[in-house]
C-alpha cells in the first residue's frame, strides 16, 4: 500500500496565485509578469497577473489569451501615447515656428520703431524750428506792415502836397502872366494880340499909372515866372518819383 504523503496547507488570503502555479516555470512566469508591471508601471500587466493567479484551471490556455487580450490592449495603448507624442511634436514645431516667426518679426518691428522714434524726434525738432521762423516771419511782417503803412501815408502826404503845390503855383503863374501881360512886360502869344495894347506914360511920374516894368518877368535865371514853373516843375517831378517810391515800396512789401 501506498504511503500517505501529506497535503499542501491551505494558502492564506490572496495568495491564490501560488498555490495554483505549483510549477516553477508558471511561477517564474507570474512573478516576472508582476515585475514587468511594478518596473513599466503598468495597471495592465498588472491586473493580467492578476488574473493569472485567480484561474482555478487550465491555466495555460487561458495564459495564452490573456496574454494576447493584454498585447492588443498594451498596443493599443502604445498607439494612442504614439498618436499623442505625434500631436504633441507636430504641435511643439509648430509653436516653435510661431515662437522663431514671432521673435523675427518683433525684432524688426522693434528696428522700425526705434527708426521711427529717431524720425518722429527728428520731425519735432524740425517743427519746433518751423515754428520759430514761422514766428520771425510774423514779427517780421507786422514790423514790415506797420513800416509800410507810415510810408504809404507819407507817400500819399507828399503826393498830395505837391499836387496842391503845383495847382496853387500854376494859379499863381497864370495870375502873373496875365498881369504882366497886360501891363506889357511879357509878350503875348498870337491869340492875345487883338486885345488893346497899354499906353504907357512919357514918365511914371505918377502913382496912378499902369505897372511899368522894370525886368523881364520870364528872363532867365531870376524871372519870376520863369522860377514859379522851375518850382512848379520840381514839385511835378517830387510827385513822380513819390509815386514811383511808393510802387517800388508795394512791390517789395508783397514780394516779401
């Protein structure tokens, strides 16, 4: 008869595992799935130990497919973090473009507004001395205008004195022709010649008698009308050259 060889010890709570891989290979193959999980940090290598060690039977057929169910599931996983790295490298790229693009176009827009600051200094440095010579030139005008306008009275006063000069000596001329004239001491012209001619006296002896002259009123140089038309004719000439002052004086003042 056979000897009674003693029974395996129940196994304590949730050591399942061991008690159903009696073989060495199965256990080295549930402790290396345990390992595998702990080190890749894996909740799915895991729970598929997991598993292994809660079978009860043929424990090689449904190794198998838990294995398999597990590879499916891992590349499954591995397809997703490799579609995520993707993204995640396509989108890093991309913001490194943006990132190379943006630095690009900040450092030429800094060189334009560091191009357009000096400009805008430059042009306010330009308008202030604009505004200066603008300043100047008012000043400058209203002494001009106010130079102008004293001379153009000044002009007007001359002009009209001499034009009065002249008719007040040209009425006086006129007065003594007509005197001397008639009293003989000047020639008269064709026209004036059928007029009486003036007896004259032997001898002024008396007051009462016509003017009897003593020069010739138009002799030159002291005649006294021939003086009256040199004064006349000056004061015709002062009115000239006034006007021509004063055409001299508008054309300056508008050009200016």
């Amino acid at each position: 008869e056979a000897p009674t060889n003693p029974g395996l010890p129940p196994p304590p709570e949730g050591m399942t595992a061991f008690v159903q891989f009696g073989s060495p290979r199965q256990q080295k193959a549930l402790d290396l799935l345990r390992k595998e999980a702990v080190k890749a940090h894996s909740s799915a290598v895991a729970q598929l130990a997991d598993e292994l060690a809660a079978q009860k039977e043929g424990p090689f057929d449904q190794v198998v497919n838990a294995i398999q169910k597990m590879i499916f599931r891992l590349q499954h996983e591995q397809k997703e973090e490799d579609d995520h790295k993707n993204w995640c490298d396509l989108e890093l790229s991309k913001t490194n473009a943006s990132i190379s693009d943006k630095e690009d176009k900040l450092e030429e827009l800094s060189i334009k507004i560091e191009a357009h600051t000096g400009s805008a200094a430059s042009l306010q440095e330009d308008i202030t001395k604009a505004n200066e010579m603008v300043a100047t030139i008012d000043m400058h005008m209203g002494e001009a205008t106010e130079i102008r306008e004293i001379g153009k009275k000044e002009n007007e006063i001359s002009v009209k004195d001499a034009q009065d000069a002249q008719t007040a000596l040209s009425n006086a001329i006129s007065v003594l022709k007509d005197f001397y004239k008639g009293s003989g001491g000047m020639q008269k012209a064709a026209y004036e010649l059928v007029q009486a001619p003036v007896t004259l006296p032997d001898t002024p002896s008396t007051w009462d008698s016509s003017y009897t002259k003593v020069a010739d009123p138009a002799a030159q140089p002291d005649g006294i009308v021939t003086v009256l038309e040199k004064v006349s004719a000056d004061f015709a000439q002062m009115e000239s050259d006034t006007n021509a002052q004063e055409a001299s004086d508008q054309a300056a003042y508008d050009e200016d």
